[in-house]
C-alpha cells in the first residue's frame, strides 16, 4: 500500500515538473483518498473502460489531473509510461485538465470547478431512472456508484450549491462525494473568502455528513465510505488533508498550482525512502492495483455480462430496449412519429415542441428531461410523471430555479446514455453557457432547449428579450443552433438533435405564434438552409430564421404583388450546418452573382455578414411594451423593410 501510494504520487510530481506546469498539492495531499477508493469500493474494468455499469469517478477538482493520470496509469487503463511523460503537452492524451474521450478512464471532463458535481449528479439521476426502469427481481442490469473528488473551490461555486441542492431533494443515495478539505486555495486561506460551516450546509440541503479528520487513517476513510453505500441520502465525505503534503510548501497556497521542481522532490522522494528515478514507480504498484482494483472490476464485469445474456434469454424486449441505451441507438421511426406539423398551422413552435416531446417520448424509453421552473411557458416537459424519490420512472424533472445546474446535469445524463433535454427562457441561457461548452468540448449530444426567444418577448423587457445569445452560440465550436421558421422545421430540429452523436444541440423556439406556410422535408433541412420560394429572375435573396421566416415570406409576396420585385427567399435554421455544406450547395442557395443578399433576424447582427452583406438585426437591447409594439418599435414589419429596401 505504501508503496503504491509512493508511487501515485512521485509520478504525479515528476509528471509536473517535467511539464514545469500543473497542481502538486492536490496530488500530494489526496493520493490517499483516491487510492482507497480506487482499490478497496471502485468497480470498473480498465480493459473495457466504458463498460455501461461500472462505477463512474469525476474529478471535479480538475486541476488534479496528475494525480487521476497517476492512477489510471497504475491501474492498468491503457495509458503508457510515455503518455504520463507528455502530460500537458500538444496533442498528448494527458492534457492540463482531464478530457472525455482524450483519456481512457476519465469519465467527464472537468477543470471549471463545480462542473464535475453537476454531472456527477446527472450521472446519479441517470442511475437511478435505468435502474428502476430495466432491473428486474431477478436480474440487475443497472447498479453501481457515481463518485466524485471535491475542493474548497467546487465548494464556493454556485453550480455545487444548485447541484447538491437537487441531489439531496431527489435522496440520490448512489451518490458519494469526497471532499478534499485543506483550507487552502489559490489566493490564500479559505477563511480568507469563506465562513461556511460546511457539515450544516451540507446536511440542510438533505445530505448525509462525515469527516475524516486524519488523512491517514484509511479504516475510517473506508468505513465511511461503507456507510455511505448504506445511507438513504447523497453522501458527503469531508476528509481533512494537507496541500502539498511532504513538500516545504505544504499547507500553503504555494503549493496549490506552481511546481516543486525536480531538486525538492528528490530530496522528498529520499526522505521518504522512495528508491525509484524520474518517471520509474515500484512494480509492486502495479501488482497492487491489478490485485485489487482490477482483479474486482473484472470480475464485476464477467458477471454482468452473464447477466446481460440472461436477460436476452429470458426477455428479448428488455435487452433490445436495454441495448439501445448502451449503444446509443435509437429504434424510432421518425417519419411515423413526427406528424404534427400540417400547412396552414399558426401556433408558437415552443407549443409545437411541447407536443414533439410528449410523442417521441412514448417512443424512446430513455429520453429524459425538464425546465427550469418554467414548463408552463417552454413546454419542454418529460413524460410519465414527474421523477422522485418514490417514482424513479418519472421523466420528467423538475430542476427549479437552477440553470447553470440544470445543464450540468443534463451532460451528465448524456454521459450516461440518456436523451436528456433541458427547457428554459434564451435569455438564461447565459446562465447555463459554461455547462453548454462542456458539453461542445466532450462531444456529447445534450439538448438544450429554449423558448422566448427575441424581443418578442414583450413585456418582461430587456432583462428578459435575448439580443446576442444566438450569436455566442453560433461562435462555439462543435455545437448546432437551431432557429426553426415553423412547424416542420421544429419537428426536424429535435429530430436531428435525437440522432446526434458528438454535437449538443441548441434549439431555439418562439414565444409568438408563427405561420407553417411551406414543407421541407429532412433531408433539404438538414442542409442548414434551403431555397423557401422563388423566381426564375430574382433581384435580391431575403434570408432568415424563426418568426422571420414568415416575415420574409410576406416581405416577397407584397414586392411581387405590389411593386414587381421579385426576389428569393431562404430559410437558414442553422447556420452551422449550412457551412458544412460543399461550396457548390452552399453557391446554389447564395450565388455569388447575386449582389443583393439581406438577413433578418431579430437579434444581433454580427453572424450573418458571413452570408449578407445588408442585415436587418437588432444590436441593442430590447424595450418593455407589448410584444407587436416591440417587433415594430424596431422596424421588423413587412412595410418598414420594404420602405427601407426601395430606398436603396
């Protein structure tokens, strides 16, 4: 054991110091606590890392990377010694932060702190849904622990706060939390930014609370780990360490984030007896490891395949649905379910969403989700009542006033297999950003659903009227926005963002109703833009998104009808898309011959002069008033553009 934990750490430290970046004091003060973890309660098979029911641990302390490539490394995750050497480095699978799908054994990418807990959540709720909804008396499909590794800084961000609020009102009981308690972060003491009084704090939002207070004394550490496994609650463990444990900066913010250097850590490897060089660990860690960790998460795993094979035996319909989750497919028909969009429709497509979501649910057993206290105005509501303590089978959960957490958990329970959605007002979604970019950067498909989506809006005002959220997301990497112009462009968008496989998609919804006026089939939608309607000779081509889609059509009739000018009209419900599209779709949609292309969209411009070069936006903020007097206050009004378009 000592060894092994000798060894957990050195590797760590030499990892930095050759890197001369990353968090020692992390690596030292809570090489403990992870190990006891990892070889005497964690169950998972480092030769298949992501087997469906093995225990998950996120690092939500994420600067610790170190100390989990340590570990991983050790326990047999094919991570090689020269990988452990090129930590920080371009294009290593080592990278600063860990990174899903980067490294084998990292179960989410973590860093911004309080990250981690939300999707630690998820992954519980995610859990707890499967396991009351595929295990049987007979057979367990679903039964495992979400672990996670905390700090004093996960602990300061409002997302842990939300996160463990939810947790402790659902009584996640599968939910273990180690909180590396040192007293110290980046700027100094805790005391210096904090008062909490952590235990009460914990406890009130309907956790169960322990402390280890020696750090060493691994039968209280594991004891408390066993009781929590027995709790009825969430589970806290708050273990007292020391950051930077062993090294001359020990229990200072020294410590935290800036290297020991390679003179002091031999001085420390000698002093504690560690007869092992730069990147060289005791083989008896290995055998440790594989003893333990290993040798119980193999056969953890052999049997749940048994299992697996048993219940295709005796019930076909369980594991086909079953097996749908873990591979991530989905046996739905699309062009049967999705038939609410009809010519001539008038509705808010946040109504047509709602109606979307109920029929496709009955559809797919694993489709889960809700809003943030608002699902009488987005719609975006789970079926089969709502998901609590004594109805695990409930999808549809009610996140309260909880934003920022809602779209951690979401990413947790798409890292857990699940089509998991979240509904919300566009202008939170400012709340929720850094939770969306996670998901962009793990390459997960979360659905982040919004409605209200402009000025629109009306009378909430300009807190409440979104301007630039379309074009912060129409900037981040890997993610699909899309505005649907009317009926069938809604049923499209949530199709397309249920067959996503590494892209999370933002679908953004009226407040107002919009006219269907035109049908598009999926495979022009999926295009990202498509010619609505048009004229053999056309002056000019009118683009645009959402309720101005109907707009734009009205715009083309009058101009045809009332002054003998004909011009093109294109729905763009995605940009992103449509920049995937090879150049000659993308030149027949918008040919360069034509001089004369214009946008309209109510919000800001900055996006569409990549297509237009005249774009009808709003690079403001909004204005209280009724929601018509609002969309004419700012001139999107059929006359007002024309006025303005026959001027020029």
């Amino acid at each position: 054991m000592e060894k092994t934990i000798q060894s957990m750490k050195f590797l760590g430290l030499d990892m930095i110091n050759q890197a001369n970046s990353g968090h020692p004091g992390i690596v030292l003060g809570a090489a403990n606590t992870v190990y006891n973890l990892y070889t005497k309660h964690m169950n998972a098979n480092p030769e298949k890392p992501m087997w469906f029911n093995r225990d998950r641990f996120i690092l939500s302390a994420g600067h610790g990377s170190a100390l989990l490539y340590s570990t991983l490394h050790l326990a047999g995750y094919d991570i090689s010694m020269e990988d452990i050497k090129d930590f920080r480095q371009l294009n290593s699978i080592t990278p600063g932060h860990p990174e899903y799908r980067e490294t084998p054994g990292v179960d989410s990418t973590t860093g911004p702190l309080g990250q981690g807990m939300s999707m630690a959540v998820g992954n519980a709720i995610a859990e707890s849904y499967l396991a009351a909804k595929f295990n049987t008396k007979e057979f367990e499909l679903v039964n495992h622990y979400t672990y996670a590794l905390c700090g004093d800084g996960d602990m300061q961000e409002g997302i842990t706060m939300e996160s463990m609020s939810i947790a402790g009102r659902f009584k996640l009981n599968k939910l273990i939390v180690l909180f590396d308690s040192n007293d110290i972060q980046l700027d100094g003491p805790v005391k210096n930014a904090n008062s909490d009084d952590i235990e009460q704090k914990v406890k009130s939002m309907n956790w169960d609370y322990q402390i280890v207070r020696d750090p060493d004394d691994f039968d209280a550490l594991n004891q408390a780990i066993n009781n929590a496994k027995n709790s009825d609650k969430p589970s806290f463990i708050e273990v007292k360490t020391i950051i930077g444990e062993g090294a001359s900066s020990a229990g200072t913010s020294e410590s935290h984030g800036k290297p020991i250097g390679v003179e002091e850590t031999e001085k420390m490897k000698k002093a504690a007896g560690y007869d092992n060089s730069m990147f060289e660990v005791y083989k008896d860690a290995y055998e440790d490891f594989e003893n333990t960790f290993g040798s119980r998460g193999k056969k953890a795993y052999k049997n749940w395949i048994k299992t697996l094979e048993k219940v295709r035996e005796k019930n076909i319909d369980l594991y086909k649905q079953f097996m749908e989750v873990v591979d991530h497919k989905l046996s739905i028909n699309f062009a049967e379910v999705l038939n609410v969009a009809k010519i001539g429709m008038n509705e808010a497509t946040r109504a047509t969403m709602g109606k979307l979501i109920a029929k496709v649910s009955e559809h797919i057993p694993h489709m889960i989700g809700g809003s943030a206290d608002l699902t009488a105005s987005t719609k975006a509501k789970g079926i089969d009542g709502d998901f609590d303590v004594d109805h695990r089978t409930g999808r549809n959960i009610n996140f309260g006033v909880r934003e920022h957490a809602m779209a951690g958990i979401v990413n947790g329970m798409t890292l857990h297999g699940l089509k998991a959605f979240s509904g919300g007002f566009f202008i939170f979604s400012d709340y929720m950003k850094p939770a969306m970019r996670i998901a962009a950067l793990m390459q997960v498909p979360s659905i982040f659903i919004f409605t209200h989506d402009s000025v629109g809006v009306g009378e909430d005002g300009p807190t409440h009227e979104p301007v630039e959220q379309l074009t912060m997301f129409r900037a981040m990497p890997n993610t699909t926005v899309i505005r649907p112009g009317n009926a069938f462009e809604v049923e499209h968008a949530l199709r397309f963002a249920l067959e996503a496989k590494k892209t999370p998609t933002v679908i953004v919804l009226s407040r107002q109703n919009i006219a269907t006026k035109n049908r598009i089939d999926y495979e022009k939608f999926r295009m990202g833009a498509y010619i609505v309607k048009d004229y053999d000779k056309y002056e000019a081509i009118f683009i645009a998104t959402g309720s101005e889609l109907e707009l734009a059509l009205e715009i083309q009739d009058k101009l045809a009808t009332e002054h003998n000018v004909y011009i093109r009209v294109v729905s763009m419900p995605s940009q992103e898309l449509f920049m995937k599209q090879p150049k000659e779709i993308q030149d027949r949609i918008l040919p360069k011959k034509c001089k004369n292309i214009i946008a309209i969209e109510m919000g800001a411009s900055l996006s569409w002069y990549r297509f237009a070069n005249k774009v009808y936006g709003i690079d403001e903020f909004g204005r209280s008033g009724k929601g018509e007097e609002v969309i004419e206050f700012f001139g999107f009004t059929a006359d007002k553009i024309i006025k303005d378009y026959l001027k020029e």
